[in-house]
C-alpha cells in the first residue's frame, strides 16, 4: 500500500505530528485527510487484518443464503471478504426470488456496496434493499433493522487473535437477538495483534518530546499499543508525561469508550463518525486551540 506520509524534512517545527494506529485496510484514507492539513504522520498500525473469504463460502448458496433475510456488515474489511467469497461462485448465491433481502452496512464503508456488489449478490436488483443506518455504529445498524420476527441475519465478523475480544461485536449479536433477529456468527477475517514492536515509532517520538496526538480508530488498536507498550517497559501514561500536551483522539463514541474501559483517556471524540473527516476536524480544532 502506497501511504502518504509528511517526513520531518518537508515540514516545519510548527506542524503538529500525529500517530495514527489504523490498520493498512484503512490508513491510507486517514493519512491523506491528515495530510491535507499540513500534520507530519507517523503510521504505527498495532493491528494486522486479514481476509479469511472461505469461511463464507458454506453459506454462499441459493440453498444457504436464501434462509437469510439479511446480512449486517459492521466493517469494510467484511464487505470485502464477502465480495471475494461471492466473486468465485459461477452464480449469484441468493435466489432472484423471494422476500426482500436487506443488506446493511455503516457510514463510508456502504460506498463499496455499489452495482457490481449487489449483482454479484442477486441477478434480480428487485429482491435486494441496502440500508445505511443515520448512526455509523454497530448500535445504531441494530436498530435500523427494526423487528426481526425471528428472522435470520448473516453477521460477517473479525476472528480476534493475540488481542482480547472487544465487546462490540458480542454487544452487537445481542443486540440483535434483543430485536428478535436470529444473528449468525461468521468469522470472515482475521483481525491480528501487529507484534512487540508495532509501538516502536510511537516511543521514539515521544522520547524526542515531538508527539502531539494520537488518533485512534478502534477499541482493539489501543489494546494491541498498549501490549506493545509494555514489551517496551512503558505504560501510555509515560507517553504522557514525557509529551504533557499530547491529545488523543478518537473516531466516535463506540472506540472511546472502547479506550477508557482500557485505561487511556480520550481528550477529544469526533461527533461526526461516518468518516475519518469527523476525527480529523476535531482535532484541527484543538491543535489549532493548543497552539494559540
């Protein structure tokens, strides 16, 4: 993946320099936002995700799919991993007939449910709805699918490993199960702990006194910084102490309150969550503020 980086070479001392421990899947999106206004990054991704598309494959078929009223994605990484399962079937995998069939999905990421993804579902467009909930949070997609009247929803979701599960995904299942939906678990990708040393950036700026901010994108990254944190000796409060004025940031409620149940306080939350703009403006802000 080609990321857009700002090195400290091209800059000058008043641009603030901000972490970032966003997974490949997503960092070259927020790179370029925070490009955009003038930061120096500093990728630190304390996450590996990787596709594992073949363990949808026993439920892509006329046979398997069709018992399914809906599939819920909570992650771009899910949508992907379906589109490459469903791309090898010589077949679209849901009958053209039948009830409608709802496919959901979250803020930004519902951009990669376009033509080709609902055709490569279901030859008949009539038979397949896409729902966009107005609140991008596994929350607020439970409840934009309203009563399920015990239907079944494929629930394509991470496999955590090396990390402890974050209860978001459990909260989401159940949250289903409250609304009377019959969720199916499928774990169609893997979401990994980046090794001992993915916070090494991270502890030399600091060390240097030259982190300003670090901006998180999910609960299971401040984990997998804070496993690596302490390979190094170190806790997050040392990076606060060594760098008094450093701000974390968090995009939306769900990976803030994710990293207070871990002991990281946050400083600021996007309220603006369907994208990486809203964490990015937010930060500007104070940045800006601090700088005064």
């Amino acid at each position: 993946m080609a990321l857009i980086t700002v090195s400290s070479a091209g800059t000058t001392l008043h641009n603030p320099t901000v972490a970032f421990t966003t997974p490949s899947n997503y960092a070259a999106r927020l790179s370029q936002l925070m490009t955009l206004s003038a930061y120096n990054t500093l990728w630190c991704p304390t996450l590996i995700i990787e596709p594992t598309p073949s363990t949808l494959t026993p439920y892509l078929s006329p046979q398997s799919l069709d018992t399914f009223s809906a599939i819920a994605f909570t992650s771009r990484t899910a949508i992907q991993a379906f589109r490459h399962a469903a791309s090898t079937l010589p077949h679209p995998p849901l009958s053209p007939f039948g009830t409608t069939f709802t496919v959901a999905a979250l803020g930004k990421d519902s951009e990669l449910i376009d033509r080709d993804f609902l055709s490569g579902i279901c030859a008949s467009s009539e038979r397949v709805t896409v729902l966009v909930p107005p609140t991008a949070t596994p929350s607020g997609l439970a409840a934009a699918l309203g009563a399920g009247y015990g239907r079944r929803v494929l629930c394509p979701v991470p496999l955590v490993v090396g990390l402890e599960e974050p209860p978001v995904v459990p909260g989401f299942l159940q949250e289903l199960r409250a609304g009377g939906w019959a969720p199916v678990r499928v774990e169609a990708y893997e979401t990994r702990w980046a090794g001992p040393r993915c916070a090494e950036g991270i502890v030399k700026a600091s060390e240097e006194e030259g982190l300003d901010a670090v901006v998180f994108t999910s609960s299971a990254e401040v984990e997998g910084l804070l496993k690596s944190l302490r390979e190094f000796g170190l806790g997050f409060g040392d990076l606060r102490r060594k760098c008094p004025r450093l701000v974390v940031a968090a995009h939306g409620p769900v990976t803030a309150a994710g990293s207070e149940r871990l002991g990281v306080k946050v400083d600021v939350v996007s309220s603006k969550f369907d994208s990486f703009d809203g964490v990015v403006d937010v930060l500007n802000v104070t940045l800006a503020r601090l700088r005064i």
